[in-house]
C-alpha cells in the first residue's frame, strides 16, 4: 500500500467515523423534530422547524463549498459542527420555554452543520481514485448507520434524562445532539489531516485523464452536461420525496395512537435503510457504473411511495420507510459518485456546494409542504405525490444511458 492510499483510508475512515456520532444525535432530534413542532405551533406547522433546517442547509452549503477552498475542508467542516452545537443548545432553551420561533433559530443552525458534515462524502471522493470514489462516498455514508441504529434509540433515555433535569422530554433528542456534534468535531478537527484539499490535488495530478481540462467552467456549462443534469435530479429528487414522507410519519403515526417507542421503531428502520447498505451502492456505483445504480434507487422510491400508505400498522410501515430509505441511498451515493466524475479539481468544492444547495431547497420544499398537505389532504396523497416524483429520476437516467452507453465509472 502506497502512502498517498493509506492518507486516503485515514482520511475517509475519519470522516466514517465523524459522521456516525454527527448523524447519532442529528437523527435522535429529527425523530422528535415534528412531535416538538406540532406541540409548540401546532399540527400545521409540524414540518417547518425540518424545513427551516434544510433551508438552513441549502443556504450553507455553497458558502461552504467557496469556503472549504479557502480554509481547508477540515476547518470548515468543524467550523460547521460547532454551530450545529450550538443550534441544538437553542432548541434545548426552545423546548423549556415553549418558544416556536427560538426552535426554527436552532433548527437554522443544525442546517448548517448538516450542510458542512455532507460534504465529507465529497472530500472522501477527491482523495480516492477514480475507481474508488464510490467505495469511498458509500464508506462515508455508510457511518450514517450508526445514528440509523443508535439516533432513534437514545430518544426515550435521553428524553428520561431531560425530565429528571426539569426539562421538556422533547428536548432530550437534542441533548444528544449537543453530546455527539461535539464529538464528531473534536474527531475531524484533530484526524483529518492531511487536509483533503491538499491531498486532493496530489491525486488529481496521478490521474490526469480522470477529470475534465482546462479552466474552471461555469456552474450553468456544467449543470447542462445529460449527466451532471442526471447526478442532480437523481439527488433532488431521492432527497426531496425521502424528506417529506420521512417527516410527517412520525406525526401520521402518532395520530394512529402509536407510541414513542414505535414511532423509534419505525425511524431506525427508515435510516437503516438509508445508510446500512451504503457498502453495497457504492462498490455496485464502481462495478456496474452509476446509471444503473441511480435506476435501482428510483425504482425503490416508487415501491416505497406506493405501499407506505396501504397500512398504519407497525410493520408494513418499517417495511415501507426502510424502503425509502434504501431508495434514497442509491440515489444519492450514485448521484454523488456521477457528479465527482464530472468536474476538475478547481470545480469541485464550489460545484459540490451549489449541488447541495439545490438538493436542500428542494428537500426544504418537501419537508414545509409535507406538513402543509397532510393538514389538508391524508398521508396517502403525499405517498403517491412522491411516486410521481420517483417517476423523473427513473425516465432522465434510462434516457442518458441510452443516449451515452455509459461504461462503468462513467
């Protein structure tokens, strides 16, 4: 093993490791996020606090993209995390004092956190050869099963803890938020080194025919391309439907009488389902080529949105959710892997940053309307609206592949 690869293994498994404690305790607040909404503004507004923290996400991340090419990507990512702390600390104070609009401040600033932790994937893809980028994006992803696991299931320890601490048993989620985002910094602040920007640019330089020459394109030329056009309506739209019926379960469920536990329940089969199998999307992304892997991932969409809604019951609906989130998966890591192939050095940081804006906006839209059509119509209607949306992704990659014949890596 060369010495630029065993950089490369240190960088990415910090960055596994990083994103298994952040996304423990992102995932243990998201699982009470709509619950706390709806208690603090009503059932109307139970999606907003998720959307203001993907509007939070979306506007960050092409700050962080222009950003981590000045400071490096890993002050920008720990930079990110202590605002995710502190967002979290914010809506501790929100829960106590029941003041709705102190959540949305807090919910704003675990965007930003969010924003800054997904580009990890990204900073994995760089110092990883072509043939790796994949693996490595799947690897990062792949820590996400930590919180799928743990998030939901330090709900109610947490929670207990908070109500012996005199506090709201809704804030205990973001207690934990508080705990792991601050060990998720610590972890990238001293293990990320080298910095991925500097290794990136060793790598580059081994694989000249890998990436684009040239000058730096403009967004617009490169978001033209059928493929990067593809790579992005593959991540907007796995993210925006997986967001809006990810939502507003929690509050369907609670309104089927189910308890917090098998509320839990259903959520850890849901990011189960998003991250457990990143392993598997990625090495498939390397080996059959990222147009397949994109197919399968909206297909899977599309079942989950159908069969979501046959049933309120705690099975078919872990079943359903753990489907969406393995729908997503494929979407994203193939989306991820598809985009990484498309740009130079000098276009990615900023390149990356604008995609993820556009798959926040998007997921924003989601989460906000989720809560907005559930008050009007029935989970039912916004299960199918998300079929329909699958139908997108599935119709642009069937008509690149046949257009391209893509080879594998392309």
């Amino acid at each position: 093993m060369t010495e630029l690869s065993q950089k490369a293994r240190k960088i990415t498994f910090t960055l596994f490791l990083a994103q298994s404690l952040f996304s423990a305790g992102f995932i243990a607040s998201a699982t009470v996020s709509s619950i706390l909404a709806a208690s603090l503004g009503g059932n109307r507004w139970a999606g907003l606090p998720a959307a203001v923290q993907l509007l939070g996400s979306a506007f960050a991340a092409s700050i962080w993209g222009v950003l981590m090419d000045k400071i490096g990507r890993r002050h920008g990512i720990t930079l990110g995390l202590m605002l995710g702390i502190t967002g979290s600390a914010l809506v501790v104070i929100a829960a106590n004092q029941r003041v709705f609009l102190a959540m949305l401040g807090g919910m704003a600033l675990m965007g930003f956190a969010q924003a800054a932790m997904l580009l990890g994937r990204f900073a994995a893809a760089e110092v990883n050869p072509p043939e790796k980028r994949g693996a490595a994006i799947s690897n990062v992803v792949l820590g996400g099963t930590f919180g799928a696991i743990f998030g939901p299931l330090l709900v109610a320890p947490m929670g207990n803890l908070a109500r012996s601490l005199g506090m709201n048993e809704l804030a205990g989620g973001y207690l934990a938020g508080i705990l792991f985002g601050g060990l998720a910094a610590a972890i990238i602040f001293t293990g990320l080194r080298p910095d991925p920007l500097t290794l990136g640019k060793e790598v580059a330089a081994l694989y000249p025919d890998s990436e684009p020459e040239g000058e730096a394109r403009p967004i617009r030329v490169i978001f033209r391309q059928p493929a990067a056009m593809t790579a992005v309506t593959a991540m907007v739209v796995g993210q925006v439907v997986m967001v809006a019926i990810m939502v507003i379960t929690s509050l369907h469920m609670k309104n089927n009488d189910h308890s917090l536990g098998g509320i839990s329940t259903v959520i850890s089969a849901h990011v189960l389902g998003m991250y457990a199998f990143s392993v598997v999307s990625g090495r498939l992304a390397d080996k059959w080529g990222r147009g397949p892997v994109i197919l399968t991932g909206a297909i899977t969409l599309l079942i989950a949105c159908v069969t979501a809604p046959l049933s309120p019951k705690l099975l078919p609906l872990s079943f359903s959710l753990f489907l969406l989130g393995l729908g997503w998966n494929f979407c994203f890591v193939g989306g991820s892997t598809l985009l990484a192939d498309q740009l130079s050095t000098v276009e990615r940081a900023r390149t990356q940053g604008i995609n993820d804006s556009m798959v926040g906006l998007a997921s924003a839209a989601g989460s906000l309307g989720s809560g907005l059509v559930y008050a009007a119509t029935s989970y039912t209607f916004i299960s199918l609206l998300g079929g329909a949306l699958a139908l997108l992704p599935i119709g642009m990659v069937i008509a690149w592949m046949r257009s391209k014949k893509a080879p594998i890596g392309a």
